[in-house]
C-alpha cells in the first residue's frame, strides 16, 4: 500500500507541474508545451536512471512512476500528434520527430551526466 501512495503522490506533483507548463506555454498552433514536459521529464528520467543505476538500485517509485509518469504524458502527444496531422502533415511529423529523437537524446544526456558525478 506504501508503494502506491508514493506513485500517487508523485503523480500528483508531476500532473501538477505538467499543468503549470501548460498553463504557461501555450501555443494554439503548436504543442510546445507538451514537447517541453515530455523532453523535461525524459531528462530528469534519464538523471534518476543514471543516477540509481550506479548504486544498483531502481529509481524510486515516488520519483520515477510517479513524477515523471505524471509529468510527461504519451496519450497527450498523441493526440496533438493527430489533430496536427488533420491541419499539417509537416507540423504533425516535425512534432513527432521531435519527440522521438529529442526524447532519447535528452534521456541519453541525463544518464550521461547523472553518471560521471
């Protein structure tokens, strides 16, 4: 019961913060804001990944299931991923793309870091 208390605090935080950014970045056009919270969070995944691994322990739930599950958001991509295709194929595979390959190399970039220290 402890461990899904800790996800659900997490989670609330996370979806918290996802929502200020929303809140904060929005653009009608394009789903910045989105792009921002799922390349923030695959980051910050990537940080706590590297970061755990050396100790050879798993991220804790609170943080990793909890935080950056609430804070990034797949079903969210989407479906801007297809409202953006109905108006634009080039936004809509722009945005895609830049969440894929943006993604690994910002989770890449936080296991990097997080290792060398």
């Amino acid at each position: 019961m402890k461990k899904y208390l800790f996800v659900g605090i997490g989670g609330a935080l996370g979806s918290f913060l996802r929502y200020g950014v929303n809140v904060f970045i929005h653009m009608p056009v394009f789903p910045l804001a989105t792009l921002s919270v799922n390349l923030i969070g695959t980051f910050i995944l990537g940080m706590l990944t590297g970061h755990f691994s050396k100790r050879n322990k798993p991220v804790p739930l609170l943080l990793g299931t909890g935080l950056c599950g609430g804070f990034t958001t797949m079903s969210t991509f989407t479906a801007e991923s297809i409202r953006l295709l109905e108006t634009s194929v080039w936004l809509s595979s722009l945005y895609i793309s830049a969440t894929l390959i943006l993604g690994i190399i910002f989770g890449l970039i936080g296991i990097y870091i997080s290792s060398k220290r």
